[in-house]
C-alpha cells in the first residue's frame, strides 16, 4: 500500500502492474521514455470505503508528460 505509482506495458501472465513500482526507498532509476500510472488511494478505516485517483504520464528530459486529456476536476452533482 506504500506504493503511489507503477510502470505499464505489456506482460505475460497477464497482469497491469510491472516493476518498478513507485514507492519510498525504490533505488531504481526513473528514466525519460518511462510510462507510470500515478495514483493515489484515500482510505476511510471508519466506513470501510476508499477511493483512487490518478492518471498516467510518460517521463521526459522535462516534466512528466501527461498521456490523457481528461480535464483535472471533480465530475458530480
């Protein structure tokens, strides 16, 4: 649970989490040409419930790149 984000690509088994993971202490080297999935999970111990957020962006010489366009707001009633 101490992870915040994780690489993607494709793997066999099947699965959409590949190393390296995004946590503190990870050594390895986070490199331009890189795609993680940044997230972040609320949790509410009380009720049980949570909720994760995040988006995906490819690492540059610069700042992350974003790879989705979806606008950064609160989608409700």
């Amino acid at each position: 649970m101490a992870a915040r984000g994780y690489t993607l690509c494709i793997s066999y088994p099947p699965t959409w989490m590949d190393w390296p993971m995004l946590k503190s202490g990870n050594p390895d080297v986070i490199k331009p040409g890189m795609v993680f999935f940044i997230h972040i999970i609320l949790f509410d111990k009380a009720s049980g419930s949570c909720i994760c957020i995040g988006e995906t962006a490819i690492v540059t010489k610069g700042a992350c790149e974003r790879i989705n366009q979806v606008p950064r707001q609160v989608i409700g009633n």
